[in-house]
C-alpha cells in the first residue's frame, strides 16, 4: 500500500507544483476512494506531504519575479488561518463519525470546484482587481487557511483563483503565491497537530508519502521552467475537470 501512496503523492505533487495547488486536493480525494485510513490521519499525512512539497517546489522557483508582499501578508493570514481550520476540523470531526465528515469535505470540494472552474472560462470577461491593502491581503490569506486546513487539501485552486482576481498577477506568478500561502496555512496547522496530538498513523505511510511529494515537487517544477503562463494556465483547467469527478465519486461513496 505504501508503494500506492508513493505513486499518488508523486502524480499529485508533480501536478500541484506545476499548477499551483499544492497537490493536496488530488491526494485528498484519491486516498479518500482507497478507503485506507481515517479522515483525520489523511489530513494529516496529507498536510506533512503538501509541506514538505511547497518548501521543495519554493526553493525552485525562486527566480521567478515577484512582489513577494502579496504572497507573504496572504501567508500571515494563512497561518492564522490554518489553525483556526484545524480547530473546526477538530470539532467536526469529535460530533460526527468519518464518513459524514468524508462526505461534508467532498461536497465542499466539488462546490469549491466547479465555482473555479466557471470563474476560469469567465475571468477575461470580469475586470480583476489589484488589491494594495495589506490588511484585506492577510483577512484573505486567512480565509483561504481556513478553507485549506479544514479540507486537508493545502491549497488547492481557490488560492489561484482568489490570486488572479484580486491582485492580477501572471500565471507563474500565481502559482508560486499559491505555494507560499500552501506553505504558511500547512505549516502552522501541523505545528498546533503536534501540540494536541498527533492521529494514529503508520511511520512508513508517512516517509512514503513524503517521498512522492519531494520528488513530485522536483519533477513539477522542472516541467513548469519549460511552460509558458498560456500552457499554465491550460493545464490548471484540466486538472479542474479530474479532480470534479474524484470529487463526484466520493461523493457517491460516502453516500452509499
């Protein structure tokens, strides 16, 4: 099994780095349909995985030009808000079993989902806007750690989404301020996981897992040098339109 989740943190973090959602929300899904761990060990394999994929996928982009204010005032909020994700996870989690939890993330996603997915065919006709104030900068940086960590998913398109439009940035540069903000929310989550204790989980799932995401990270970001924002761009919708019908099978699984 753990040579599966190598394979699916690798695919989806090969993706993530490339397009900007950080992979979370492809291996968040696809781990759910394998029905091989509680939802609160997911979310935090996932989250270890996510990080230590951001800090590689970072790391090699770090030529790429940037107003690096954005990114970090979204990353403060981020942190605030990865905690307080976490904190609504937990209570969730405590007054429901898991497939109820399971499915309130799923139906959360593929809303989350298809609301990009039509912002994206649609945002040349809408007139994006460039926000200079840092203090909405951090109230969005922690709306989007909320969303991130309560979902387990690190990110995710909303981060590009919300980038695009309210600070107009290119693609690429979306992307990298989507990791950083993946970086910050994840992190801060992970920290307050470990103060209040960490979920069962297996040593080798996590090496495993964490594996798929640093070589994810170095595959993406090599393949990313070589495309345009147009090809970026392109392939972020693709992955949209995947990670719907992950989203409706789950959906169907919970379910059942």
């Amino acid at each position: 099994m753990e040579i599966i989740l190598f394979f699916v943190c690798l695919i989806a973090c090969i993706i993530g780095a490339i397009s900007g959602i950080g992979g979370g929300i492809i291996i968040k899904p696809v781990v759910d349909s394998l029905n091989i761990m509680s939802i609160s060990t997911l979310n935090f394999l996932s989250g270890c995985t996510i990080l230590s994929m951001s800090i590689v996928s970072l790391y090699r982009n770090k030529n790429v030009k940037l107003n690096f204010a954005i990114p970090i005032f979204l990353g403060i909020g981020a942190s605030v808000g990865g905690i307080i994700g976490k904190q609504l996870f937990d209570i969730v989690g405590k007054n429901f079993d898991n497939s109820i939890v399971g499915f309130i993330q799923s139906i959360l996603l593929f809303i989350i989902n298809i609301f990009i997915l039509f912002y994206m065919f649609i945002k040349y006709k809408l007139k994006s806007k460039k926000i200079k104030s840092k203090i909405i900068t951090v109230i969005l940086g922690c709306l989007l750690g909320i969303i991130s960590s309560f979902l387990g998913i690190g990110g995710g398109p909303i981060n590009i989404a919300v980038i695009y439009y309210f600070y107009s940035l290119e693609a690429k540069q979306t992307v990298l301020s989507s990791l950083i903000v993946v970086f910050f929310s994840q992190l801060s989550s992970l920290i307050l996981t470990f103060c209040i204790g960490t979920p069962i989980f297996e040593y080798t799932s996590l090496i495993f897992m964490c594996l798929g995401g640093v070589f994810g990270a170095l595959i993406g970001s090599k393949i990313s040098k070589n495309m345009d924002n147009d090809k970026t761009q392109k392939f972020f919708i693709s992955v949209l339109f995947f990670l719907i019908v992950i989203n409706i099978y789950n959906i169907k699984k919970f379910l059942s």
